[in-house]
C-alpha cells in the first residue's frame, strides 16, 4: 500500500504520461486544481468517491491505483477496466446491414472507395459514436493489424455473406493502379429506421471528413487515433480508450472546454461581486 507522499507522486507521474494538465484532471474528478496540487504532493488525502474517480480516469481499479506498481500507458490496455470495456455491448447485425448500405450509397462510386476504406469508415463511425453518444453504431469489435483497424471477422463475414445472398450487395476485384482492389456495390435502396437522427448525423460527418481518403492515407490516419495506438496487433480494440483522444480524432478540444469550465469554477469561487465594485466597473 503506497503512503500519502507516495500516491500523490504516483498520480502525478501518471497524469503526465497520458499528458493531462492539472486542470484537466481536476475536472474529471471534481475538485480544484488547487487542491490536486496538494494531494499531488502529498499534503492532501482522498476521500473514497474521489478515489474511485481518479481510478476510472487512468482506467485502474482502486486497488491497482494503490499498489506500488508503476503503470505503464503502454500497459494500458491490459487493464481489466479495458479490457472488458466492451462486455455488455450488443452487435447490432442488421444495423451493420443497413450502415453499408448507407455508406455504398454515398460514396460507393468514388474511385478510392475500396474495402480498406470501408473497414476504416466502419471503424470511425462506431468510434466517434461511443465518445460522442455514450454507444457505438453497430457494436462491432474491430481488431488492431499493423495497417490499421479492421472488422472483427466472426462478426462481420456472415453479414456480408448475407447480403450477398440477398442480392443487397456486390463484391467484386478490379485493378487499381496496379494493385488489387476489393470494391463493393449496393443493389439495394438503404433505410435507416433503425438509426437516431444523431446517429445519422454522424455518420454523415464522419463520411464528409474521411471518405475521399485513399486506402494508404486513411490507413496512416487511424494510425494517430488512440484507441489503435494503445493496442497491439491481432488485439480487440476497447471503445473506452476514446477518453485519450486528442484532435483532430476527438469530437471537440477536451482541453479548452476543461480550461473554460476551470475558469468558470475560478470566477465561482471568487463569489458575486460586490455592488460597490461594479459599480465601479460600470462606471469606467
């Protein structure tokens, strides 16, 4: 069991290593960084829910946060907070159907627009929704491979099978500036009645973003998205690891909405101001 001293060094070291700001981190667990200052230097103890917090923050439970072990970023996913990250998450088959369906629709023509692409697409989509809407689209487990993510093939073969056996879609090769290419083609009109309007939302953002992208551009790009990054070949890819992405990957810029709400605490803690003094201020 680590001392007082020696947590409060074990936190900082792991807040730098996932590059986190003393603000950001209070935030998360609900205190003044100010007073993260002071457990950072031992000066300060945790209460039990703020403990528990800081252990959900680094993906550890409460016990490994307090042992004398230093955790690794490397190590993170064998967290079993991460590795069973996605226990409990329904694979949603006929929203896949009606996903690919959606996707050949819209970019299904473009010249670039191979399996490759669509592996990634997939893959942005189910991401981007689990950070932004708390769930993925389809629930698909996507496998880390040394070009980027793919589909968990279990899941996703028998439904293309199925809708090749449903005349919904086409596969087929063709040569693409002397490599082979594995297109896909809808035959079929897509519906989306199993979709939120938020979750089509997105799904149409993530198409405008990335879905002109070529198969080796796209690859490279989910290189630089932390949840591949934190993982090593042939491993499922946890949704929870969205909570380290950083821009351009992440739905909004965590660091600046975490340094506003950081002032908006600092402002509420200086109390209302005083009629005299904005009278003062008024006055200018």
């Amino acid at each position: 069991m680590l001392t007082q001293k020696q947590l409060g060094q074990k936190i900082k070291k792991l807040r730098d290593e996932r590059e986190l700001s003393q603000e950001e981190l209070a935030k998360f667990i609900g205190i003044s960084r100010a007073a993260l200052s002071e457990i950072e230097r031992g000066n300060r103890s945790l209460n039990a829910l703020e403990l528990a917090k800081m252990a959900k923050v680094f993906k550890l439970s409460t016990d490994e946060l307090l042992q004398n072990k230093r955790v690794e970023i490397k190590d993170l996913a064998k967290s079993k907070y991460i590795v069973n990250a996605n226990k409990g998450i329904k694979f949603e088959s006929e929203k896949l159907r009606e996903l690919i369906l959606y996707i050949l629709s819209k970019c299904g023509g473009k010249p670039n627009f191979g399996e490759t692409v669509l592996y990634k697409l997939l893959y942005f989509i189910d991401f981007d929704a689990y950070e932004a809407l708390g769930k993925p689209v389809t629930g698909m487990n996507y496998i880390h491979q040394k070009f980027g993510s793919i589909p968990q093939l279990k899941q996703y073969q028998p439904v293309i099978q199925d809708m090749r056996d449903d005349q919904e879609i086409k596969v087929f090769n063709q040569d693409y500036y002397g490599m082979t290419q594995k297109r896909y083609i809808a035959l079929k009109d897509y519906k989306m009645d199993n979709f939120s309007v938020k979750e089509k939302e997105l799904v149409d953002k993530v198409l405008t973003r990335l879905s002109d992208m070529g198969a080796r551009q796209i690859e490279e790009y989910v290189h630089g998205d932390a949840p591949w990054s934190s993982t090593k070949d042939n491993e499922i890819i946890p949704y929870g690891l969205v909570v380290f992405r950083k821009l351009p990957y992440a739905q909004c810029d965590y660091e600046q909405v975490w340094q506003d709400a950081a002032a908006g605490d600092t402002l509420k803690s200086l109390g209302e101001m005083p009629d005299k003094e904005h009278n003062y201020y008024k006055n200018l």
